[in-house]
C-alpha cells in the first residue's frame, strides 16, 4: 500500500473510467487490492445517476433520485447477500448476517441526500466503502453482524433539519420535527407517508441493544489531508459551533455634514470587530472563527451606517475552549461599539456541543491505518456528520479521505482511486480487530 501514496490519478471530463484510471488502479486492476476502489467508485458513479434534477447530482430527502438510489442500493445489497429494508425515515439499511441470529452488529455507512448541483462523494462513498468491504469479505460471517446504512438525510436542505436519517437512529425526531414543512408547505410526517413509509414505525429505525458501534468513512471536504500528503485521516471528534448575531446599533447620518468625531458608525465598530475575530482565531490553537453574514442599514453610500448585523460562526473540538473565545469576541464586540458610540447586542442562533469519537475505537483505526504504512494523522472535524449523532447512543468513529483540492458540495468534488482503496483496507483491518477482540470476550 504504501507505494501507492503519491501516484497522480488524472482527472478528464469523458466517461467514468477514464477519469479514474490511474496508472495505480490499472496496475491494480484485477488484483486483490485493487478490485475494490473500482468498485466502490463505480457504484458511486451509478448513484450519480440517480438525482432529481437531470443533469445534476441532487437528492434531497426522500425524492425520485431517494427512491432510484434505494432501488439500485437494494439491488447491490442483495446481491451480497443481505436482508435489506426501508425503515421509516427513509434510511435504507442492508445486513449482512454474523455466525448467529443473535450475533452483535456493526454499524457502517454514511448519508445518500446531497446539497443541490452536488459531487458525487460526500456520504455516498461512505455507503460505497462499506459495500466493497462486505464485498470483500467474500460471504464469510464474521461473529457479528454488518448493518451498512445509507441515511436518508443529512444535509438538512428540504426541511432545513439536518441529521434526520441518523436521529431516528438516536429517537429524536419529536412531533416538532415531523411537523416541520417544506418549501411546497409538506410536512416531514406528510413526507414520509408520500413515500410510503408509515411514520407510526418511526420507533423500529432505532438502534437496537446488540449494536456495538458505528463505523463512518466520509472525504474530508477540506484540504488538511491533501496539504499533508495523507490519504487518510483518523477523526478523534467533530468541533462544537456556536453561531451568535451581534447587532451594532449606532446613529445614520449625513455623510457629508456629520464630522468625524461626532459620528456613531455601527459599520466601521463591525468592521474593527471583524478584525479582531480573525486575530483572536488565528491566535487560538484549533479555533476557527468565521464571520459569514452582514446587513447594512440604511445602505446607502452618502449615510453614516446606523446599523449592522453581523453573524459569527465559531469551532472547536473543546467546548471551553469554544466559549471562552465567544465571550472574548462579545467583549471585543463592546468594545469596539464603545469607542463609537455604538451600542452591541448579541444573540444566540444556534449551539452544538462538541463530540469526541469513542477511544477504543479510534486507537483501533489508527492502528489500522499505521499498519497499512501511513502516518497516522488525528484530526477534529470540523464540519458535523451523521457519527456525531450516533455517538449519543453508541461508540462511534470515523476516518476521513483526502478530498483533492478540498473541493467538497460542488460537482468538481473527487477522490482518488489509491485513496480509496486504502480506505477500504482499514475498513477491514477494523473489522478484523473488532472480530479478535470479539473472540477474546466470547472465550
Ligand atoms: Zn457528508
């Protein structure tokens, strides 16, 4: 594996297999190790196809393209072997049997919904590494059982309610949720029975007692690995965020008339605090601090800007970390608005605390990926996924895939075939570990 680290996979605009040959996979072709990136990049070209909009990779949750990828999914489930079912948030859930009906099971998969006009990676290849791992173990059990999801929604873009696939999974999708509607005014309940799934079964979604753990695969959608040189990443947790509008409120006026220091210029305190937001997270270990949104009142070139608006978006994998940066930008806020005039008031948007990946299993994925001859690198994520929602009801972890160009929610989103290959090796590794420690406990 570990000559296949640095080899170039060209990317063309024509047919699929031109774009994923590289001299890597060709020299791979056929053989053991190789067989499997080609099949798992193939089915993620064929989900490609199924999409809601025609010449675009959009699915959102349970639409056409939802019911095209279930049908071909099912379909390459089955053929491995597995009982394959819909539960009623729309997850579609293949298992593959262990050595007995009672067997412990193993969690694995990623989401299948996409953001609009979106690549064909994000989630899916997370669903297509698990199959080529089930695929690979060539219909030997194992003694547990391999449940490989494909959640039905992630990215929260039809009801803008994230994570709904995986909070059924955890029970937390309340009557609020199911009434949550639509652009078109559909609810998530009216969803749901539109696709002919009965929403009275949402219970029987979630996880059960023998569940051990939930193993997630996902590319990075950033550009650590590639700027590493890694194909793979073992994540340790995902950054809890805070989003806060601060208001600047000072006085509008007449550009021309009002002298310098007579004015109250709510932009120009913004401005000054928007400075201090990038210093303080550039100075802060792990910290990423964004300021992503603005209004300007009134808006208009020839008056003093009575007030802005202004959103902050901050992260970090240690939550005290996370609010003591937040109470530092809120002072700096009232600062700055002080030395003007202007008066700041803050409020919450959202909050999301931070969650850390379970130990045993991380240490069990990095071994993996050591043994494989990469460097082990362990990173925070800093976008969520679908484990951090499992996490609250089972051991989770994750491993991160190089993302070329860090380029991620766009239809230029790509990976490389040696990248996946090796994915797909820890995969197993992880599951063979998990398989010896399984024995150890069973005598
Ligand atoms: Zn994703």
């Amino acid at each position: 594996m570990n000559g296949l680290r640095s080899l170039p996979v060209e990317k063309k605009t024509a047919g699929f297999e031109e774009v994923y040959t590289s001299p890597a996979a060709a020299a791979m072709d056929g053989a053991a190790d190789g067989a499997g990136a080609s099949y798992a990049l193939d089915l993620c070209a064929r989900i490609a196809r199924c999409t809601d909009v025609e010449g675009t990779i959009t699915r959102l949750f349970l639409s056409a393209g939802t019911r095209q990828v279930h049908a071909l999914l099912r379909m390459e489930m089955e053929s491995l072997g597995m009982q394959v079912r819909v539960d009623a948030a729309g997850n579609l859930r293949g298992m593959y049997a262990g050595q007995s009906a009672d067997a412990p099971v193993l969690l694995t998969g990623s989401h299948v919904d996409t953001v609009p006009d979106a690549g064909r990676f994000d989630g899916v290849l997370g669903v297509a590494i698990a199959l080529a791992a089930v695929r690979a173990l060539g219909r030997r059990r194992l003694r547990f059982a391999i449940e490989v999801i494909a959640f039905s929604e992630e990215e929260g873009i039809r009801f803008r309610l994230p994570y709904l696939g995986s909070r059924a999974l955890v029970r937390t999708i309340g009557v609020q949720e199911l009434a949550r509607v639509d652009e078109a005014g559909v609810s998530v309940a009216e969803a749901i029975d539109r696709f002919r799934l009965n929403v009275e079964e949402l219970g029987a979604a979630a996880i059960t007692a023998g569940t051990f753990a939930f193993l997630e695969v996902h590319i990075e959608q950033g550009p650590v690995l590639e700027a590493l040189g890694l194909p793979l990443g073992v994540v340790t947790g995902v950054a809890g965020q805070m989003q806060v509008e601060v208001i600047f409120r000072g006085r509008a006026n007449h550009a021309g008339t009002t002298p310098m220091h007579l004015r109250h210029d709510a932009l120009a305190a913004a401005a000054a605090w928007i400075g201090c937001v990038e210093a303080l997270a550039k100075r802060t270990d792990g910290l990423v601090a964004t300021v992503g949104t603005m209004r300007v009142s009134p808006g208009a070139a020839n008056v003093v800007p009575g007030t802005a608006v202004v959103s902050v978006d901050v992260r970090h994998a240690l939550d005290e970390v996370r609010r003591s940066a937040m109470r530092d930008l809120l002072a700096a806020a009232e600062r700055e608005g002080g030395r003007r005039g202007v008066t700041v008031t803050a409020r919450e948007l959202s909050r999301q605390e931070a969650v850390r990946m379970e130990t045993g299993l991380v240490e069990r994925m990095a071994a993996a990926v050591g043994e494989a001859g990469f460097p082990v690198h362990r990173m925070v994520s800093g976008a969520g996924h679908d484990a951090m929602i499992l996490a609250k009801a089972v051991p989770a972890a994750m491993l991160f895939v190089r993302t070329p160009g860090g380029v991620s929610h766009h239809p230029d989103e790509t990976v490389a075939a040696a990248d996946v290959e090796a994915a797909i090796g820890v995969l197993l590794s992880v599951m063979e570990r998990l398989e010896s420690s399984t024995a150890e406990v069973s005598g």
